[in-house]
C-alpha cells in the first residue's frame, strides 16, 4: 500500500517519514506503549545505553522489614516504636515499611520537630528523644559512631537487602533490614536488552553493596550506587560525556530530573504524575519487557522509514 502511494504521490518523499511513524505509534499504544511524537521512536533507535532507577522501577518499591536487630541492651519493643514513630512523618518506601511493622505491635507515640534529608534519613523526637534512622552517611553527618555495627550491616546488604540504622539520643539501638521484591519479568527485559548489544546501567540512592547484590541477581553489569537525588540527573550529563545516547528508565520518585536529562524518558506506569509528565514514553502497564517491545518499534519504524524514502527516490 506504501508503495503505491508512493508511486502515485507526488509528495511521497514529504510522506515516506510521517506515515510510517504514524504507524510506529499506534502500533505501540496497542502494546500499552504511549509515545508522545514521532521523535521518541526516532530517539529510541538511537539509544546506546539504558539506566534504570533501582526502586519502584526495577524493585516493586514495596519494601517489607525482614530483620530488626536491637543493640547496646534496648528491648526490641522499645527500639521499634522509637524508630517506626519517627518514621511516621516520612513518605519513602522504607519509612511506610518500618511503620508497618511498628503498627503490628500497636500505637506508636507521636514525633516532633521532624526533619527528613533526602537519600539519606530522617530524624525526631519521640517521648523526649532524640531519634534518628538512615544510612552510614546520615549517622556520620550526625556524629553518631557505627563502627561496632558495621559488619552486621553489611553482612544483611550482601543478602541484597536494604539496611540502615537507628538511633536513640546519640547511640545506635537497632538496626533494620527491609527488602523489595523484582518487578515480574525485570531479569527477562534485562537479558533481552543486552541481546540487543545495550549497555545496561543501575542508578540508585542505596548503598553499593545492595544495590551490586541486587543488580548481580538480575543480570546488571554496572552500577552507579549511593547517587543523592539531586545527582542523578548529573550522572546522566556524566553517561552522554562518554560518548553515550542514554534512556532513563524510571518511576519519578527522586528521578525526575534524571528522566528529563536523559536522550529519552522512559516512566513506568506505576510511577507519580510527574514521571509521566516528564517521560517521553510511558509504559502503561508497568512491565520492563516493553522497554524492549519499544526499541524493536523503533527500529522497525525508522527501518520502514528508510525502505519508504529509497522507493520514492527510486521511482
Ligand atoms: P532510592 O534511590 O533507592 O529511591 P533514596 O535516594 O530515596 O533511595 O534513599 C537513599 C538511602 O537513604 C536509602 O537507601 C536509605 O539508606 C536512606 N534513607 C532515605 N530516607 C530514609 C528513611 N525515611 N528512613 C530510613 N532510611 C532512609
Ligand atoms: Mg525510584
């Protein structure tokens, strides 16, 4: 039918692109692919290396406590509602994790003068403490010693497992390790990808040794870990320094930036409002594979738009 058109068409070479990226397009929307322009297809073809936020995009982002370890001689009841409490005044995955479980063993006491610190913790007082949960970083910013504990905690990232601590006026008491589950189908997109001769990076807040632990599990070569929020949009301007066309994969949650830094946005369609926004492609039914589905389109496409522009030359 193209051909035809072509031939009887004195603006086959004006049509021989928009028709095929016409079809490119709905062809997506059929897999559940939203593409907003013909651009994203012609980017997508284009792409050389992929990044992928580790939470909400690769993982669920539905963390659940797995291990809460009290230290220094605080009953195990006592550190849980000092450190959920606390957690009650923050949004992150990790906060509502450790507030469930805290709420399994009843009402936790109110937190005042709360403060959060994006990609690293939050702090309070709780009863007339002063209680305080996150990463090495945070408790070092706060003069608090970890060096006892820090085998235990990296004996629990190893297991691929998200672990901070928790302290109590100065002192650690506990030490709380939360796990997510993969998405369905995340090692299957990741395989398929790297068939594809694509570079396959992990950006993620986490600590090195979880995220390494995870990203082994699924197939990742390289990883970017310990990337505050406001740096992963700086760590794509570092990918395209190398030379590369980079796809941000991600959910939006800290990401944003880095989405719209990157050569294409990819949001996944569990992601926040402002993903979606920010995505050039969206996958509406928050399934990794159709990164992949999106990629062969676009090949497809830009192949068609080729086949389509020799003919009208041809003729
Ligand atoms: P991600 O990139 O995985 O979404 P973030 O940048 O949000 O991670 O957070 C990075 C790290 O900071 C977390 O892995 C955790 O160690 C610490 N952190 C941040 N917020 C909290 C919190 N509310 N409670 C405990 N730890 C936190
Ligand atoms: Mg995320």
């Amino acid at each position: 039918m193209i051909a035809v058109l072509v031939i009887s068409c004195p603006c086959a070479m004006g049509l021989a692109t928009p028709t095929a990226l016409i079809v490119g397009i709905g062809r997506a929307a059929k897999f559940g692919i939203i593409l907003k322009g013909g651009e994203a297809l012609e980017k997508a073809y284009k792409i050389t290396s992929i990044a992928f936020d580790k939470t909400g995009t690769l993982t669920i982002g539905k963390p659940v406590v797995t291990d809460f370890i009290p230290v220094g001689g605080i009953s195990e009841a006592e550190a849980l509602s000092l450190t959920a409490a606390v957690e009650v005044g923050s949004e992150h995955p990790l906060a509502r994790a450790v507030v469930e479980k805290g709420r399994e063993r009843g009402e936790l006491p109110e937190v005042k003068d709360f403060k959060a610190v994006a990609g690293l913790g939050v702090q309070g007082m709780v009863s007339g403490k002063n209680v305080a949960v996150g990463n090495a970083a945070f408790m070092k910013s706060l003069g608090i010693s970890i060096e006892e504990h820090a085998e235990v905690l990296e004996k629990l990232q190893n297991q691929a497992k998200t672990a901070v601590y928790a302290a109590c006026d100065g002192k650690i008491m506990a030490i709380v390790a939360m796990a997510d589950t993969l998405k369905p189908f995340a090692k299957e997109a990741i395989i398929a990808l790297k068939k594809m001769g694509k570079e396959i990076i992990m950006i993620t807040g986490d600590n090195p040794k979880t995220a390494e632990a995870i990203a082994k599990e699924i197939g990742i070569d390289r990883v970017l870990a310990q990337v505050l929020p406001g740096e992963k949009a700086e760590v794509i301007k570092n990918l395209q320094k190398e030379g590369k066309n980079v796809a941000m994969v991600g959910d939006g949650i800290n990401d944003s930036p880095a989405l719209a830094q990157s050569n294409l946005g990819i949001a996944v369609g569990s992601g926040t409002d402002v993903a979606v926004q920010t995505g050039e492609v969206i996958l509406v039914k928050d399934d990794l594979r159709d990164v992949v589905t999106a990629i062969q389109l676009s090949q497809k496409t830009i192949r068609k738009v080729w086949q389509n522009l020799f003919w009208a030359f041809f003729y």
